[in-house]
C-alpha cells in the first residue's frame, strides 16, 4: 500500500535541507522499495505571503490525511512585524495541536566522528545517547489566559498560564517509560517543583505512572539542575521527560553536546504513532539560501519517521547508517567543520548520504 508523505519546506533554510531529504526519499523508492507518495504543501511565512495564513486549510487538510508529515523550518525576520497570531510559528504550532501531537522525542546522539566538534571536552560527550521526551500541546505555550493587559493603575502586563491537567501527564510519561524500556531503562523527570504548582503535580502523576513500570528507575531533577548536569556530566542521563518550555529549552542546549543544532532530529507523535519529524533547529536566516546549511538532521528526521510512522525500522537503519559513513568519509557543512577540513554544502551533504545509502 502506498503511503503518503506531506512534505511542508516552510522559510529559511527549510527548502533547501528538505530538497536533501527528498532525493534521499527518492533514493529509497528507486533502489530500495519504499513505496510512498510525496505531496508539498505551504507552512509558515511562504504560506501566509502566498495566502495570508501561516497554517492554510488545505495544508491542514494535507497534513491530516498523510501517514507522516516532514517538515523543514518556518519563521523569519521578514514576519516579525506581524502580530503573534499570525506568525509562521503559529503555523507550527498549529499542526502539532491540530494533530494532537503530544509527545516530541528528541535524540541527542553523538556520532563518533564529531566528538571534537562539541564545544565541551571530547570525554566528557563522547558515547553520548540521550533521548529527551517533550511534553508538546500543553503547558505554558498553550495555556489559557494569556495575552497583553493594562492594570486599573495605568502600567501594562504580559501573561501566559502553566496549565497541566493529569491525562496530559500521564499519557507523556507513559511514552517516556515506554522509551526507556527500550533502552538502558532509567528515566529523569525534570520540573520545578519547588516553585511550580503545576509542576509539582507533574511530579506526583510521573510517580504514580511510575508504579506500572517497576524495571525503570525514575528519579527526578529541578530543571536549572539538570541545565547544569546537562554540561557537566551528560551521559549521566538515558531518558529526559519534561515540560513544553523546559523541553524546548533543554532540548536546544543537549544539541550543542552533540557538534550542532544541525544534527539533531525530532519526532512528534500522536496516540497512534502518527508523526511530524522535523530538525530541532529552526530557519536560520543567517545562512538562508548560501547552500551551507546541515542537512542532516533532516535527513535523520526522515529516518526517525520511517522507523516510527512507516515501519520501515530497516530503511531507517540504512539512512542513519549512510549518515555516519558520509562523516567518517570526513565530509563536514560550516557548522561541524573542524580545522584542517574542507566544507561541503547542503547539496553535496545530501548527495552523499544518497551515495552512500546500501
Ligand atoms: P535557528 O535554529 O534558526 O538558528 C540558530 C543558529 O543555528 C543560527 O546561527 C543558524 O545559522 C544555526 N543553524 C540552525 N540550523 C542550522 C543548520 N541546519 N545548519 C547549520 N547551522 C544551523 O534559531 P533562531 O535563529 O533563534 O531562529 C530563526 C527563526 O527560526 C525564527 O524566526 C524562529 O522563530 C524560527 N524557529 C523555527 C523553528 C521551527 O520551525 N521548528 C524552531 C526554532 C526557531
């Protein structure tokens, strides 16, 4: 049966790696079966210059109706002028609400090649396998009220709600458990329980979850902690759950043990396994349209949506195999360049993880 794959590029660098990640989607339909059906939709800023809308209905429509969603990067500084409501970001989250996109999951592995491509000391990432499991519909980006308000005394307030009922909780942390069943089995939920009300309560549901999976160790970490314990002694953690903010916060800094924010994928999964993989990073603006953008965090994205949304667990192998291969050929983009190599740019990356594909 052929599955459908909504392809959404978005702004900045999002064309170009998703270019990447397409011909290695073409690769694997020519030479290794995968029988999928591509369509492209509009997302973010292309989508509100070409109608108005950050999240069209008929891209809404698309995303609904596919096994998958891929997604390069929205945003950018040509729509910051606009009110938040209509900001590409609102796209974005848009599709992960709409599509009850629950559970982020963001690998952060260090792939032996780029051990000295960390900013910390190679000892001290070397190995490194850390899977961070973030809470992404609820929280404080959603939670109600919120807005901007004039006090009786004349001064102006801006304010957001941290809002977590039990259910949001318990089905996140039933996937982290799930996760780290799968792996070394040990779990580190991270809140704020000392100050957080609402985090507090993470705690107590987390711990109860905990009860129905008696061979995880769960301990748990306030979250300045464990942004320390992140950069002192990283492999120290197997499995991270948390919060949406925290997550997105924790989730940006674990890239950086990693060499880039360019090597990091992401899954965000409904009930059903249903998914949008994306790169963790975002538009970068900076380097949009010079060809020097990573692409592999996209392309390991695709990998983490056959293993999880296509069940294609052999397929992603080869793509995540490929890309080590290309990194131990010594092939660097700008961002993980080290002194003494030549960079490619995204087009040659993705060539040659298409190359390199057996
Ligand atoms: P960013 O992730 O776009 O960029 C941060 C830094 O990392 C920049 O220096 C950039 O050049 C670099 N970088 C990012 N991806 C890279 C890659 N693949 N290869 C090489 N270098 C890379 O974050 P930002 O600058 O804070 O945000 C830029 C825009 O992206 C904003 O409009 C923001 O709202 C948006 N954003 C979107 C997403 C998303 O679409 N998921 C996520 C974060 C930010």
């Amino acid at each position: 049966m052929t599955q459908t794959i909504a392809v959404l590029p978005g702004d900045g660098i999002g064309p170009e790696i998703i270019a990447a990640a397409i011909k290695v989607l073409e690769a694997l339909q020519k030479s290794f079966g995968l029988n999928v059906q591509v369509e492209q939709g509009l997302v973010g800023g292309a989508a509100i210059d070409a109608t108005g809308y950050p999240l069209p209905p008929e891209t809404l429509d698309l995303a609904k109706k596919a096994d998958a969603v891929l997604l390069g990067a929205v945003g950018g500084p040509k729509w910051e002028p606009l009110p938040i409501a209509r900001r590409p970001e609102k796209g974005l989250l848009g599709l992960r609400s709409e599509l009850e996109l629950f559970a982020n999951l963001r690998p952060a592995l260090l792939f032996s090649e780029l051990a000295n491509a960390s900013t910390l000391k190679p000892e001290v990432v070397a190995g490194l396998d850390i899977l961070i499991v973030r809470e992404l519909t609820g929280g404080i980006y959603f939670g109600q009220p919120r807005g901007m308000r004039t006090l009786d005394n004349g001064e102006k307030q801006g304010f957001n709600t941290l809002v977590y009922s039990e259910s949001e909780i318990e089905r996140i942390a039933r996937v982290a458990f799930d996760s780290a069943e799968k792996r070394d089995k040990r779990l580190c939920s991270v809140d704020k329980a000392n100050v957080l009300e609402a985090t507090e309560f993470w705690r107590d549901v987390v711990t109860r979850v905990s009860q129905d999976y008696p061979d995880v160790q769960l301990t748990h970490m306030y979250v300045d902690n464990a942004a320390m314990q992140l950069v002192r002694a990283p492999k120290q953690f197997d499995v991270i759950v948390t919060t949406n903010m925290f997550g997105d916060i924790l989730s940006d800094l674990a890239s950086q043990l990693t060499g880039s924010i360019g090597m990091l994928p992401s899954a965000s999964l409904d009930a059903h396994n249903k998914g949008m993989y994306e790169p963790i990073h975002g538009s970068a603006p900076d380097i949009a349209g010079l060809n020097c953008a990573n692409p592999l965090a996209t392309i390991l994205s695709v990998a983490m949506m056959l293993r999880y949304s296509l069940n294609q667990g052999e397929l992603a192998t080869a793509v995540e195999n490929a890309v080590s291969q290309v990194l131990r050929d010594g092939l660097r983009t700008p961002d993980i360049q080290e002194e003494g190599q030549t960079a490619v740019g995204t087009r040659e990356m993705g060539d040659a993880v298409v190359a390199a594909l057996v």
